[in-house]
C-alpha cells in the first residue's frame, strides 16, 4: 500500500515539474503575456529576452513592451517605466515603438492610443498603460476594462511620476 502511494506521489511530482517549463505567457494566465510564438524580439545577444533594466522577461510582459533606440543599439523594455527610467539616465532614445495590444506587432509609439490606468494589471507601475494602433480598439478596451485614452506624451508624462521619489 506505502510503495503505491510513494509511486503515486513521485509521479505526480515529476508531471508537475515537467509541465511547469512549457508555462509561459497566456499559459501562466497573465494579459501582457503571449506565447513564444507570437512575441518578436528586437535585441540581439544571449539576453534579448529580458528587459535590460530591470531583467524581466520580455515575453511574460509582451503587450506592455516598447523599444528605442540608443547609438545604433536597440534596447527593448518590459514596459513604458523602463522605458521611462533609461531616459532619466540622460541618454537621448529616438524610434519609440510600442506593442499594438490588437494585432502584437511593434508600431510607432508616438502614433499609438495608449489606454492608461485599466483594470488589467499594468507591467511595472500601478497605472497601467496598453497601447493600441487603432483608436477604435483602444475604446473597445477602455469601454470592457475603464482607463482613459491618450497619446504617448502624455502616458509617459504619467510614468515619470513613478519617480518622482526617487530622482
């Protein structure tokens, strides 16, 4: 009867870790992640899937990604807060791009609708910022999940207030 019941629960262990590997992205249950098929990552290297500056995983927080570009370099970011705190280094970022929640391709960043503070978990911040391509799909989220509708400007002029204690 214990040799079953050993078996058993060996068993189950080995199934629960093996599976946990394969969790990433809308397996895990989270908005901003999708699975590693649909993310496309823009930097190059051994560490292209994480945010270079706070090391987050870039596909776990995918629809809250942007990108800039410094020196020929291109980093992307988990979110606009990351994105935020490299400008406070006094580096000067150009090409902004942002994930379009709607079709997960990257789009210019000063061209998108951002639906800022949602009800869906934000990356990084209490205030949550989802970007969007179309206006018409910006309101579709912010009719099913609040938040209020503006442009990259002034969703960044938001993030800097995350630091506001801090610099």
């Amino acid at each position: 009867m214990y040799k079953k019941i050993i078996i058993a629960v060996v068993v189950l262990l080995f199934t629960g870790c093996s599976s946990q590997k394969d969790i990433v992205g809308k397996a895990a249950g989270m908005f901003q992640s999708v699975n590693k098929e649909e993310a496309i990552l823009l930097q190059n290297g051994a560490d292209k899937n994480f945010c270079p500056r706070c090391g987050m995983d870039l596909i776990k927080y995918y629809k809250t990604s942007h990108s800039a570009t410094h020196e020929n370099t291109v980093y992307q970011y988990c979110s606009m807060h990351c994105l935020e705190d490299h400008l406070g280094d006094g580096v000067e970022l150009k090409n902004p791009t942002v994930v379009d929640v709607d079709s997960l391709k990257f789009i210019d960043a000063t061209k998108a609708y951002y639906v800022v503070g949602s009800r869906v978990r934000g990356t990084m911040s209490k205030i949550s910022k989802y970007a969007f391509l179309n206006k018409d799909k910006a309101q579709k989220f912010q009719v099913e999940h609040s938040g209020e509708i503006m442009d990259f400007y002034k969703a960044l002029d938001i993030t800097k207030q995350d630091f506001k204690n801090y610099r």
